[in-house]
C-alpha cells in the first residue's frame, strides 16, 4: 500500500497515476513479486482480491 502525494513544485499528480494512467483515487493496482500489474482499476470486489492474494502467499 502507498500514497503518491505528487510533486508540490509541479503539476501535484503523482507519477504513479502518470505511470499506471489510473483515473482518480483511490485506485487498486497490485503488482505480483515479479513485477507484473496484475490489477488495475478503480473498483475491487474484495472477496477475489482476498481470494487471489491468499493464494499467491501460500
């Protein structure tokens, strides 16, 4: 989890709305262990989120 504030010397959007061209906050992108966007998007249905991680970490 984290919080991209942006640059207060810039425009304020945060590069990881620029990087992952989300659309407002908040937003869920989660990235597996190599690296890979496997989500990314505004809404999340929690049960399969929970679901999927549970399976990755066992």
């Amino acid at each position: 989890m984290g919080h991209d504030a942006g640059d207060p010397a810039g425009d304020h959007r945060p590069q990881t709305m620029i990087k992952y061209l989300t659309g407002g906050t908040p937003w869920i992108i989660l990235i597996d262990p190599e690296g890979q966007v496997v989500y990314n998007h505004f809404h999340v249905d929690t049960e399969k989120l929970i679901a999927y991680v549970a399976e990755k970490v066992s």
